[in-house]
C-alpha cells in the first residue's frame, strides 16, 4: 500500500480498486445516472477511500466524512458546489450502495455558496464574439445563443432533432432526462442544413469503412440494431475523429468534444475585446435577458431554457405554443437573432442594432394578486391571469 501526500493530506493508495467502486457504477446505471454523475461519484469514493487508507467506508462514519470535507474546504479550498457535490456522493454510497441509513446522515453540515449574478453579454458584445468565431464553432455559438439551449445539449443534437419544416430544434434528455422544444432562429437555417450535408458525407465514409453505428442510448441498440447506422441518428456535429466507447468499447464517431467550443469562445472573447468572464453558457444567459428585455413574458422564457418547476401547465397547452409564439407571434426575436449574426462583412453588419432596440415594445408590469399575477401593457387593459393567455394579449396576436 502506497502512501502519498495528496492535496487532502496523506493517502494510502490501495493495490487494487475496490469491489465497491463496481458496485458504485452498477447502481448508478441501475438508477439511470449520466455518464457524468457516475464518474464524479466514483471518483468521489475512491478519494475518500484513499483518504482513510484504504479502509471500507463500511467501518467509517460520521466523523470521517465530516473529517474529509473539512479538509476539502480547509486544505483543497474547493467551491462550496464542489464540497456538496463530494457530500452527494458519499451518502449515494451509504444508502443505495451500503444499504444504511444512519442518524449521523441528516446531521451532515451542507456547504452553502453565496448567490452570484450571472454574466451577461450585451447584443452588441455577442455580435463581436460571434464574429470572431467560424464554421462549425460559429454554428453551435450561435445556436447556444439563438436557442438558449446549454453546451452539452447542443454538442448531443441529432440530425432528426432539428425539424426544418415546423421551425424548431427538439432538446432531448436535457437537464434532468427532460425534452424540450426551442425556436430555431431563421439566420440558421442554411448554416444547419449545410451542416446535415457534411453530416451526410461523413457517414456515407464511415458505412463504406465499415465502422459501428452511433451510440444509442438505452436498449434501443439492441431493439433497433440498424438505428445507429441511419443517418438521422448520427450527431449533427460529429467529432473529426474516431474514440473508442468507455462502456462497450466499440470505435465510432461521437460528437464533437466540448473543450473544442470551449476553447473557441475563450479566444473569440479576447479577440472582440470582452473584459467579462465569458463562457459558452454566458451565451444562454443572454439568450434569456435579451427576451425580458425586448419585452417577453419571464414565463415563456423560462419554458424555452426549461430552467424552473415553478410553473408547468399542461403539457398539451404549452408543448409547441411556445415555440410558435417564440418563432412567430413576436417577430423582433428572430430579428434580433438575425442581426446577431453578422454577415462578416464589417463593422457596417452592426449597424441595425440600434433600430431593434428602438422598436421592442413596452415591458409588461406585474401586478401581484394573492397566488395570481396579472400582466398590465402600459397603455392596455389588464390581461388574463393564465400565463400562456396573457403571453398572447401581451404580444398583439390572439390569432
């Protein structure tokens, strides 16, 4: 057993990984975790495990748990997210794992962070990012703004997820294993279908090459055993090279990894002269603050980023009328978006921003009554209390 000094003090490294690492990943896919969650909540074990030398947190407790996450937050210095994040995985392995529930769990101190405001472009500051970015990195900023989708939503699209004909990008197993529907803005049409055209050719090599179909999540690789050789299932931004799957073991295409964007946008941003700490997820920040401020209802933007469980109406009501109302009944959105993506034809290409933001229209004033909240247009006569009636009053287009 080796011993090292790590950034949580002395650990004594076992000769072996656990049996209970195992059992961690069986449960997790047994629960339907990510990918994600499960390699944080094995990692997580196995430096706890390494942090008591070597002992099973069988023969742990309270005290010990207390005793690593102090050290995380006194020696490590990790962000109170993170602190929780390693608490999340101890008790996952306590309770669903271990199969005990002790008193001691309920009593375990919680990191609790300070709220931070997020980081907001301004349309002309997204215009200039945009501008320094190209092809396929320029495609997926430009959908993570012109969508408000997040960055692994957007890297996992498939080729059947965007519908040219109705106008939307369909959000599968987002945040939380949720779908969703999003606008696709109007400027992106082309870019999109010339990106399912380089799709097209990529996959026609890789039948020819014999290689496995995409990755199919679940059991539909063995129910449909040819689904992940059509090409609506291949990912509309397929990565340049092969990788080998970390569960099966099979070389195929995935999508694009994330540190590529990443990095794109990271460099755009210096490139524009950006001094705010921008990332690719400041970009659905804006996506969401630029609707309230050309005068939208915080209740559909909140269905488009699908970002609270504070209000859900019935799913027949809003599934696609927020989508229509987004795409058609309030026609500065796409105008915005479109002015949003320039032409690459000079500082002459931001020239409409002005004239957009001249024409929004006035933002709706809330006026609380009890558990309802209704929306008054300054000028206009009150507005329903139901949210997706009052959205249609608020924007002048009942029909």
């Amino acid at each position: 057993m080796d011993v090292w000094k790590g950034k949580q003090g002395l650990s004594r490294n076992p000769g072996q990984v656990p049996e209970l690492v195992e059992r961690v990943r069986a449960r997790c896919r047994v629960k339907r975790y990510s990918l994600r969650t499960e390699q944080a909540y094995v990692a997580w074990v196995w430096r706890f495990i390494r942090a008591n030398g070597g002992r099973h947190p069988r023969d742990l407790g309270g005290m010990e748990v207390e005793a690593f996450l102090t050290r995380l937050a006194t020696e490590g210095k990790v962000a109170p997210s993170t602190q929780n994040q390693a608490l999340a995985g101890l008790l996952f392995v306590y309770r669903e794992v271990l199969g005990v529930d002790l008193p001691w769990m309920e009593h375990v101190v919680r990191a609790k962070g300070p709220r931070r405001i997020p980081v907001v472009l301004s349309v002309d500051e997204v215009g200039r990012l945009l501008a320094r970015l190209d092809g396929q990195v320029w495609l997926m900023a430009a959908l993570l703004y012109g969508t408000g989708m997040r960055l692994m939503e957007c890297l996992r699209l498939r080729v059947k997820d965007v519908d040219f004909e109705r106008q939307e990008i369909i959000v599968r197993n987002g945040k939380g294993g949720k779908d969703r529907r999003v606008p696709l803005p109007r400027r992106l049409r082309d870019a999109l279908q010339e990106s399912v055209s380089r799709v097209r050719v990529i996959h026609a090599q890789d039948k020819a090459a014999g290689l496995d179909g995409v990755w199919l999540p679940h059991a539909l690789e063995r129910k449909f055993p040819n689904a992940g050789r059509e090409l609506s299932w291949q990912y509309l931004f397929p990565a340049a090279s092969l990788s080998k799957d970390p569960r099966s073991g099979k070389t195929r295409r995935h999508h694009v990894d994330e540190a590529v964007l990443q990095r794109a946008v990271k460099t755009a941003k210096y490139k524009a002269g950006i001094a705010k700490p921008a990332t690719c997820h400041t970009l659905r920040h804006s996506f969401a603050t630029h609707l309230l401020e050309a005068g939208q209802d915080i209740r559909t933007v909140q269905e488009l980023l699908w970002a609270t469980r504070t209000w859900r109406p019935r799913r027949s009501i809003h599934t696609s009328w927020v989508v229509v109302r987004a795409r058609c009944s309030v026609p500065w959105i796409v105008d915005l978006h479109s002015c949003a993506w320039p032409d690459r034809s000079g500082p002459d290409a931001y020239d409409g921003l002005e004239s957009i933001c001249a024409t929004r229209p006035p933002t709706p004033v809330r006026l609380a009554t009890g558990r309802r909240h209704r929306e008054v247009r300054a000028g206009s006569s009150a507005c329903p209390a139901r949210p997706w009636r009052s959205a249609w009053a608020a924007t002048g287009s009942a029909g």
